[in-house]
C-alpha cells in the first residue's frame, strides 16, 4: 500500500503508450495514465475523499511532483479562516458532529434523516474524518444552480387576468410555497404593494444575503393569484436542508410548491434524497413545480448533455499498479463519443462561460457504485490536462464526477474499472453554450421525479399582450426530456441486468411550459429570464383552480392541466414543451363542476358547483371523433339543470354530456 511518506513523481511514470487516441495527444495521455496510477495507490481514507482533496494534501506534503502536469492544480475553494465547505455523507450522530467541531471545523447544518452534514472543515482535518467507519464520503460543497439568465406579462399572456375576472377567483384559501435562494428585497416590494404583508418565511430559512431570487418568484405568483397565502425557505444551503424544507412547507400546509433550483450532483438515473421529498409531499396530494432548466435541447442544437452507453475507444497506457504499491489495475478505456468505424475520444463544449461545472454519471446505484469511471479536461488540442475528477468508486460512493471546463477544451471519459454504463455527460451552460455531440435527456434531479411538473420556458414577449396561441415556441436553452431512469429510489434496479440505453424506465419530462421573460421589480430581474421565471407561473395557475374547487385532488388538477394546454412544437407531447402551455382560463373551463347526475323517470338533472353570474350551456353529443356539440335549452344562470327524455335518448351508451361555461 502506498505510504504517506513516499514520494510519487508523474515524470518518473513513462507507460507504454498505443497508438495516440483519436484528438489526444502522447503527453496528455501520460498526464491521465499517471494520475489513474496515483488513484490506485489511495488508502482506505483517501478513497472516501473528494480527488480534489486528495491531491491538494499529497501536494502540500510533496508526494507528487507533477511534472507531467505543470497546468493541473486541484480546484478547492478556501473559505474563511482556510478552511472548505463540504458535504459529509454519514451516519450523523452527536459525537461526530463533536469531532468535527474539535478538528477546528464548524456544522453549518445536520439533517440525519438523509445522512448529511454541510461542514467548515480544515483541510487536513479530512483525513481523520473520513476513517471514521461512520463516514462515507466527503466531498465538496455541492453548490445549488439557480435556472435564470418585471404587473408580469405571463398573467396576460396566460389568461389569468381573465381568469380571475370571470371566475373570481385570485388564489384565495390555498397556500404556495417558494424554494429558491433567498428573500432579499422582500421588505422592498411589500412597501410598494408588490407583495402582501403576511408571506411566512421558514425560520432560519430567509437564504439572506443573496441575489433574491426568491422575492422574484412570490412576486410572479402574486401578480397571477393575489389571494393565495405565500410561504418561502431558502433551498441553497445544502441538497438535505433543501429536501428538509420542502417537506416543511408541505407541513405548514402548502398545497402547491414551487422551486427554480437544481444540484449539479442530483442524478439522473435515480431519485436523491431532493427527489424523495418532492414523491412524498405529491404523494400526501401536494403540487409540486421545479424550473426544468436551461441547458438547452436537442431540437434546438443548444444541448448542454451528452447521453449514451460507452463505447471503448481504446486503452490510456499499458496497465497500471506494482507490486510496490501492493494492488494492479488494468488500465484505463477511453469513451469513444463516435462509432467505431468513426470514432471520437472525445467531446468539447463550445461557447460556454469559463470555467462551467462539467459532470458525469453512469448508470450505478446512489452509495453503491462498484464501477469506476473518471473525468479529465484538455486544452484545445488535446495536449495537456487541466482539469480533472477521479474519484474511486469502491461500492459505497456515488457514481457521479465533476470538474469544470473553459471554452472549447476537449472532454475525456475514462472507465477507470468495471462494466460499460449508460453515460450522462453534463455541460451546465444556462443558455451560454453546448456540447458538440449534444443529445436529447437535459432535464435530470428532482425536476423529474414523477409527479412533479417539470416547466420549461416560452417567451412572454412573444405573445404579450395577446393571450399565448399555439404559434409560440419554447425558448432555445429549455432544457428536453425525456428522463430514463435505471433504479427505484431505494436503489433497487428496474431492469436488472440491464444498465444500457434499452434498460431502465423512461419518464416523459418536460410535463408542461410557461412564461418567462417577464417584468419584475426585484433588482437584476428586469426582466425575469429562464425556468426560473415559468415555473411560478405554472404554479400560480394551479393555485387559481385550487381557489375555484378546494376539492379537486392533484390527480385532476394534472389532468385540468396538461388537457386545457396549448400544443406547440410537434403535435401531441413531446420532449421540448411536454403537453403544451398551460392557460388559466382554458384550465378553469376544464375543471369538472358536475357534483352529480341523476336520471328519473326519462329526465335528467344536473348540479354542478355554484358560482355566481356565470351563465351556462348543457350540450350533447353522439360522437367525440370529431366533436360536434349539441345544445339542450336556452342557457342557464342556476346551477341545476333538468332535461326530458323526448328529444335523446337517455339509454344510449354512445350520448356524452358536458356543461359548457358561455360567460
């Protein structure tokens, strides 16, 4: 086993190297072949620590001359007083939390029901801390992505406006909750009458100091639903507090959710532990919105993702490992992005601001992934390493690397050991960029959980101040779907065997769209761009129906939903706007107001829900392929209806009934 006290040179490792591989040159393969060689000769401690830490540590000690790396510097963020935010996966208890205070760390937060801490830790505190049998892995502080690029145009543009005045209804007796970075500025719009005086903020859950983003949101939600209660936490302290407050608001009676944040590290192939409490608050009858994203679509050419099963492109070196190191491993394959006949060993993200987080994640459980893949970035040309993620993968880590990537340096996949998976290569552009051989499969995390609403973006100003038609698009950078998923939440595998890309289960992502682009009045929102911006919107819609029928169950206000939306893009649903642009009126007009039906001696009566000066029209029909209605009688302004037999047929299974609402 390799001993903290020996010196391990890069130069001094010369593999014996194949042909270059396919846009990567001899020194750069060197780089990575060295550094897998460093990877093999962890200790048990090292191996449940972020590579980053790894090779700062052994830096500092002088264990590694990197002479074959000269460009490569581990990416680590020192905060005050030297030490580094990280994520702690373990069994939280009393002593650990002591331990850690004691080796001069400080706990941000705990949340021992998802095994998580977010601590302040000294560098070379990490070692003693992750040879404790109760920790799993340390790694860095995974940072929240906020989904943006100011009356809002979006209550217009969504019928809203008319929604409210010709069903009275503003939101009233239904309470929203809001999950974003903070509430800044909310003092300031409340003063204008921007906001209500009485929206709730969690205690302890303000995110203040931040950019707002969440007074951005109440206020979009407020503008369409006046009446609803707001209630907001922060969802940037950390994935466990984020998934905490969810399932708080959800106990302070928040019936619709809303959220605009996502984790670089929240995987696409099962549900975290965000993820788990979106499915239970949906599953006790909450609605619950995310922002689907804005790294762009396939349709488009803007993808920021790469999917797809791995392909060898062939071998970094000869194999790696000694007998002085007491362990050999085989060495490396490379990704082909091409065909084999074609092939490409590697892709390059193109446009994007410098440096953007790159992530990777194959097809293996949450905590129990045996199969070892790695992440390097090279400079255009492929000549030397500049950034890089090698992580081991032992059975009790997660199958998941980041690093980061400047404009247009070359992106290389190495399975370290193991079978071939299912790939997720992810660039998070935001709008800025892509990757070169982009594919289909952006929306991923807790955004496709599913019974949540994943809201992709249409531009408001597009329509504004017409109502939306089924001529708007959605907006190039919203992220597409559809979502394939390998394992039930508990990490047990939907196609056991099967990890390729015709396993799993396949989730269809987006569900809905709305505005963005919008007007608002918290500074830096003028206007308001991205999900971030449609997924209140979608929220405040359902809020409406929720005020207009307190009865309906989640499973009908979907329904109202995705049924009353305008299809754009290709006809029926699809990957880029899922069932179309939801509309407050339209949904309104859909909800089921029939409470019943009786027939009586060759009469029907009809009663629905009482709302006052609406006029309506019962109507008939004997075949729904095409429609064409029928009307009973004169219109009615009571809320009860009765028919005679003489003129249809009451006993005719093919007559369908339908109260339409004229005004």
């Amino acid at each position: 086993m390799f001993s903290a006290g020996l010196t391990f040179v890069f130069g001094a490792f010369r593999p014996a190297l194949a042909a270059p591989a396919e846009g990567i040159g001899g020194n750069a393969l060197q780089q990575i072949a060295a550094m897998e060689l460093e990877k093999a000769t962890r200790t048990p401690a090292q191996r449940k620590l972020d590579s980053q830490f790894v090779y700062q540590l052994k830096l500092n000690r002088h264990e590694l001359v990197p002479l074959l790396a000269t460009n490569l510097h581990p990416r680590i963020k020192f905060e005050a007083a030297g030490r580094i935010a990280v994520d702690i996966d373990a069994t939280v208890t009393d002593n650990l939390l002591q331990q850690i205070q004691q080796a001069g760390g400080e706990v941000v937060t705990s949340v021992p029901r998802f095994h998580s801490i977010r601590a302040l830790v000294p560098l070379d505190a990490l070692e003693s801390l992750a040879a404790l049998t109760n920790v799993n892995f340390i790694q860095r502080a995974a940072q929240g992505h906020i989904w943006r690029t100011v009356e809002s145009q979006g209550d217009i543009t969504h019928g809203a406006n008319l929604a409210r005045a010709n069903f009275g209804v503003t939101g009233a007796g239904v309470k929203v909750g809001v999950l974003s970075d903070s509430v800044d500025y909310l003092t300031n719009l409340q003063a204008t009458g921007d906001l209500p005086t009485n929206v709730t903020v969690l205690a302890g859950q303000s995110g203040v100091p931040g950019i707002g983003e969440g007074t951005a949101m109440l206020e979009i939600i407020n503008n369409l639903a006046p009446g609803a209660q707001l209630y907001f936490a922060t969802a940037n302290t950390s994935e466990a507090q984020f998934a905490q407050n969810i399932l708080s608001l959800r106990s302070n009676g928040c019936d619709v959710i809303v959220d605009d944040e996502n984790y670089s590290d929240e995987s696409p192939f099962q549900d975290g532990i965000i993820a788990q409490a979106v499915n239970t608050v949906t599953a006790s009858g909450a609605l619950y919105f995310s922002a689907a994203g804005n790294n762009g679509n396939l349709d488009d050419g803007t993808s920021g993702v790469w999917e797809g099963d791995f392909l060898n492109g062939g071998t970094v070196g000869s194999p790696i490992g000694g007998a002085q190191f007491g362990t050999r491993v085989e060495s490396g394959r490379i990704h082909n992005f091409g065909t084999a006949s074609n092939p490409t060993n590697y892709d390059t993200a193109i446009g994007i601001y410098n440096p953007t987080v790159i992530t990777l994640f194959w097809s293996d459980p949450l905590g129990k992934s045996t199969n070892d893949y790695d992440l390097f970035v090279l400079n255009p040309g492929g000549t030397s390493v500049l950034y890089y993620s090698n992580n081991a993968q032992t059975g009790t880590q997660d199958p998941f690397e980041a690093c980061y990537a400047d404009a247009n340096d070359e992106i290389v996949i190495v399975k370290y050991k193991g079978a071939g998976r299912f790939l997720h290569l992810e660039a998070i552009t935001d709008g800025t960029g892509y990757l070169n051989f982009g594919t289909a499969g952006n929306i991923r995390g807790h955004c496709a959980a599913t019974n949540a609403f994943a809201v992709g973006a249409v531009d408001a100003n597009a329509a504004y101040p017409n109502l939306f038609t089924t001529a708007n698009v959605n907006e190039n950078y919203s992220s597409d779907g559809p979502r394939r998923v390998f394992y039930n939440a508990d990490g047990t595998a939907i196609t056991p065997g099967n990890f390729s890309s015709t396993g799993g289960a396949i989730r269809l992502k987006p569900d809905i769209c709305a505005a963005d682009d919008v007007s608002n009045a918290v500074p830096g929102f003028q206007p308001y761009t991205g999900t971030s911006a449609s997924a209140p919107h979608a929220a405040a819609i359902a809020a409406l129906l929720l005020s207009y029928d307190p009865a309906l169950t989640a499973t009908q206000v979907r329904t109202v939903l995705t049924n009353s939306a305008l299809d754009i893009d290709t006809p029926g649903f699809d990957r880029d706007s899922g069932a179309g642009i939801v509309m407050a009126q339209l949904a309104l007009q859909r909800v089921p107001i029939i409470q019943s039906v009786k027939l009586t001696n060759g009469a029907m009566n009809l009663t629905w829900s009482a709302v006052s000066n609406h006029v309506y029209q019962i109507q008939y029909e004997t075949n729904l392929a095409p429609p064409n209605w029928t009307s009973l009688g004169s219109p009615v302004t009571a809320t009860n209806f009765t028919a005679s037999g003489t003129n249809f047929d009451l006993t005719d299974p093919q007559r369908f009934f339908r109260i339409e609402l004229v005004h």
